[in-house]
C-alpha cells in the first residue's frame, strides 16, 4: 500500500471521527467525499464520479462499496480492508446494494450520518441513496462533520502544504520569463504546470486560471489561448499540489507601463491584504476577515467591482475545486484557530475600464501572526 502517512496518523483521525459520532449519537456515516475518504484512509480515485461510499460504523469498521474499476485503486492506495463491488449492469441501482451492505452491518433502523453536500454524490444517486434507505434507517445530514475536523492540519499535513507551496513558487519563476510581448498562454501554462509536476507534484483539483486582454477579469478557466500584447493585463490563480495538498496563488501582471487605474486598484488589494493579515489569527472569524476585506473595498469606492468572498480553507481536495466548503464571506462565524491552511485572495474586477487586479496567498495560521507558505513578495508584476 502507498499510503501517504503513517498508520498512527490514520488511527488518529479514525478516532477523531468516531469521537464526533458519538457527539452526534451517529451510529454510522456514509462518506461519499472523496477528500473524506482520502484523509481518512489513503483512498486516492476519480472513481467518485461513479457511485461509490465508505462506511464507517461508530465502532470504527470501515466497508467500502465501490465499482470492479477502483478495487485495486483502494487495496493499493488505502489502509482499506472491507471492499464489496457493486456490479455496473442496465438499470443498476448501486443504492440497493448499498442497503444491502447496510443490512449487513446490522444498521437497521439506526441513526446515520450522510455526506449530502459533496461531488461524490449527484442528484441521480442522491434521490437513489434517499429512495433505499428513507425507510431503512434515520438519515441525518452531516455534510460538514469530516470537513471540520480537515480544518486543522497534522504537522505532516503542514509539510505537505509547504511542499506544495514551493511548487507554487516554483510555478511563478517557470511563467516570468515567458510572459512578454508577442508570448502564447499556451506556453505560460504549459511550463507553471510543468514546474508542479516536475517538481514531484500532482494535478489540481481545479484547473489553473489564466487570461489575458478583457479575459483578464475571469475569475475562471476558459478554452482557448491569446498572445500577449505590448500593452496588457494578466491573471493567473494557480496551486502547487503535492499529495493532493494545495497552495494556492493569485496575481495579475501587467505587460508595458501600467495605466494609473491598474496602480490604483493594486494598492486597493495590498492595503486589503495588509488588512486581513492583521487579524489572520485565532479567534477572529471567517466573517471578521471578509469585513476587513469590505471595508478597505467600499471605502475606496470599490464595493461593484470586488467580489462576495475573499478566499477559503485548503488542503487535501479532489475535482471539481480546491476549495473547502469554509469561505471568508460575510457573517460565517467559524472561527479561526492554528494550524489551518488558509487561500486570502485580493480580486477586483473593473468592467467599466475594462482593468484587472488580483493578489493572493495561502497562509499557516499559527497561535499568533499567521505565516505565508509563499517566499514571493507581494509587489506589482510588470513585465518588460
């Protein structure tokens, strides 16, 4: 098994979990995040587009029902050792089989936990899952109960954060050079994505954004690749990834001189930025932050072109996103604690000059100033 931490780490979080449950009075979860399945076991897959569910009984028994194609993906990736196969076939209900499992268990009529509010589990599947087991057991939404406990980082998962955060880094230094008149996005993102893998990294959960011209104020990737012009904008929001692990980046760079609104707009994200950085700590919260952000934002009269959220919780995440479900947005009362790997991002978006400006950083929150995992420094990118 290629498991990614140490055995005593996955029995830690085993019994976090089982802990939370019994908090709960769960006498059973039903995890279809793959992240959760992944913190909690190893188990590395897209199967997940697929049906597919670990059991975790409040005894700590796991059971993994899955597809014949991801068998050999859980005994080789995972501490895994109850696997059933459900079989693909016209008409299949994996729901049915998933009952079947349950009753297996002995869970009948009992209380169980489900993770609704995940990839892992479509609509299809959901109103399949609900059509099984409404009658079977009591069924409680618990969608975020393994999400929290991935909040806060092990100490191996911090490394992790840090190696991929050099890969973000390294990402910056590959793309640099490149980017001048006359350069090809393709190549741009060609060699930050090159310089993750080569550096031992993996995919990320989300595609890295790029844009340049007026697709410079996309907050999301797009087909299709431009040059570059003498006088120009772009964005790039990016990650290094190692072992699925995420640290995330974000800056738009300016090709020529840049026009007195792109200078404006910068000091607007670092004096927000700055902003947020001074209260990145133990007991503010997610909500605190996002007001920080607004207040710089509305006072310099930029309340239409920023954005409703200003950044998120990362770490071990599967497609479609890096992002956690924890967001900096207004009134979250989740409170910030050491430990957490934390995406602030600066974003302004000004669609009336038609200008871009993005600044953004993964920081390690700790019992007192948080730390950037970036080395980069913060200044406006202009490129010759």
């Amino acid at each position: 098994m290629a498991l990614h931490f140490e055995r005593e780490e996955y029995a830690a979080r085993l019994d976090k979990l089982t802990a939370s449950m019994r908090e709960e009075k769960l006498d059973a979860m039903l995890l279809f995040a793959q992240e959760s399945m992944y913190w909690l076991t190893g188990y590395d897959t897209f199967g997940f587009c697929f049906f597919q569910c670990l059991v975790v009984k409040a005894d700590g028994t796991m059971t993994l029902l899955t597809r014949s194609a991801d068998l050999r993906q859980a005994r080789q990736t995972s501490n895994i050792e109850q696997i059933v196969v459900w079989t693909d076939r016209t008409n299949a209900d994996p729901a049915l089989d998933l009952k079947n499992l349950l009753s297996d268990l002995d869970l009948l009529g009992e209380r169980i936990g489900v993770e609704y509010d995940t990839h892992g589990l479509t609509g299809a599947n959901c109103r399949k899952l609900d059509n099984q087991l409404q009658s079977f057991a009591e069924l409680v939404d618990e969608s975020y109960l393994v999400s929290r406990l991935r909040l806060i980082k092990s100490p191996a998962e911090i490394a992790y954060a840090k190696r991929a955060a050099v890969l973000a880094d390294a990402a910056l230094d590959a793309a640099l050079p490149l980017i001048k008149p006359g350069a090809d996005e393709a190549d741009i993102l060609a060699a930050m994505q090159g310089a993750v893998f080569s550096g031992g990294g993996d995919y990320p959960a989300n595609e890295f954004i790029i844009g340049s011209g007026e697709d410079a104020l996309l907050c999301r990737y797009k087909a299709g690749r431009r040059q570059l012009t003498a006088t120009d904008q772009l964005t790039l929001e990016w990650a290094g990834v190692f072992a699925h692990y995420h640290a995330a980046m974000m800056r738009t760079v300016i090709l020529g001189e840049p026009t007195p609104r792109h200078v404006e707009l910068y000091e607007a994200c670092r004096e927000s930025l700055q902003a947020i950085t001074a209260i990145l700590r133990p007991g503010t919260t997610f909500g605190e932050v996002f007001d920080a952000h607004a207040e710089v934002m509305d006072e310099l009269g930029l309340t239409r072109h920023r954005l409703n959220a200003c950044g998120y919780s990362l770490g071990a995440r599967f497609t479609p996103s890096w992002m956690e479900h924890q967001m900096f947005h207004t009134g979250n009362p989740l409170e910030i604690a050491p430990d957490m790997t934390l995406f602030v991002h600066m974003i302004i978006m000004d669609s009336e000059t038609g200008t871009a400006m993005t600044l953004g950083q993964t920081y390690l929150t700790t019992a007192d100033a948080p730390e950037s995992l970036s080395a980069k420094p913060l200044d406006l990118i202009i490129a010759a």
